[in-house]
C-alpha cells in the first residue's frame, strides 16, 4: 500500500548445511504465471515454491516467519509469529482457535495481514514441527484465501536467493469469517471413522 514504506531489502542468508531440491524449487512457469497474474488461483493451492513465493513478495505480500526458538536468526522483513498465539489457552480447549473474533482479529491485524493481500509463510520444515502450516490452516480456517506456506522453507528461500523488503507495516483490517470446512470436531471424526 502507498502509505507503507519501504526500506533496504537484505538478501537471506541461513547458518548450517543448505539441503534442497531442484524439485521443491521449480515448478511449470504457467503454474507461476496464474498464481501471480491471478490471485483467486491461491484459494486452491496451500503450497507455493521459493519462485512463486518471491513473486508473491516482490508484489508486495505479508511474510511471516513460524520458526520457534530462541536460538533462531530471524529476517528482517519477516514477522515472527507462534501458533500458539492464537490457540485458547484453557486447558480444556487448548491448541483450538480462540473464540473471541475481535481478539483474534485484532491478533493478526497487529502481524500486518489483511484479506486483501496474500501472506507467505515460512519455516523450517527439517527442524520444525509444520509450524507453517499450523499459520497457513489458521488464517484460511479464519477466512484468508491466500495464505500460503512455502516449500522448502526457508532454506529454499535462501537458496533462492529471496530478499524481503523492510516494510512498516500501515493499520490493516482483517475480518474473520470462519470456514468450517477446515475442522472438525471430536465427536464428528468418530462419526466418519467407524
């Protein structure tokens, strides 16, 4: 948006052994090219390359990091965010969604998502737990079409070479509709399993 404003753009850069693919990393170009040219083409894909993903970047989508630790290096230009941050924290309804719409809003609002622009969501998929896709589930079972997580996380950003902008992020609006279609209750999966 006009009002963010954009800094240097560092390149990534990881510690340790880079391990990928060219198979994680390269898809069709006519998959990319209808992923970027046409955005409603990310309400059936979860799952983007390193390519697609600094595309999406480049046009100014949110990133958000969900590799946990302490010990992690986190990117500039990148928002740290924690499943957990958004997960109910009474015993009985932990790791599900927090009820209380305007809380949760207001939670990812404050990442700088909105509905209106795609958010990429990386991790580290050797040393992590789907972190990543705990984020991407979260923001589309709240109603964000295009949320996506990136293939390879971040080491294949890296070996990609992918530069994330240093924004300040301006006031978004995020508005939760819920999709069931992305849960399920206890009782219900019982139901369908015997």
């Amino acid at each position: 948006t006009a009002s963010n404003i954009v800094q240097e753009s560092p390149k990534i850069a990881v510690d340790g052994p880079h391990e990928t693919s060219n198979e994680t990393l390269f898809t069709e170009s006519s998959t990319e090219a209808s992923i970027i040219d046409n955005p409603q083409a990310l309400e059936n894909r979860w799952i983007v390359n390193a390519n697609e993903a600094q595309q999406l970047i480049e046009q100014g989508a949110t990133v958000l990091d969900a590799r946990g630790g302490l010990f992690v290096k986190r990117l500039p230009g990148a928002t740290t965010v924690d499943w957990r941050d958004f997960s109910s924290t009474e015993a009985v309804l932990r790791g599900t969604l927090i009820r209380n719409d305007t809380l949760l809003s207001q939670k990812i609002q404050d990442l700088g998502v909105s509905n209106e622009k795609p958010v990429v969501v990386f991790g580290n998929p050797p040393q992590g737990w789907g972190e990543e896709g705990r984020i991407v589930w979260t923001l589309r079972s709240l109603g964000h079409t295009q949320a996506v997580m990136v293939d390879g996380g971040v080491q294949a950003m890296s070996a990609a070479g992918i530069a994330i902008p240093s924004v300040t992020p301006a006031t978004m609006t995020f508005t939760i509709e819920r999709n069931r279609d992305w849960s399920i209750q206890k009782n219900q999966l019982k139901t369908q399993l015997t």
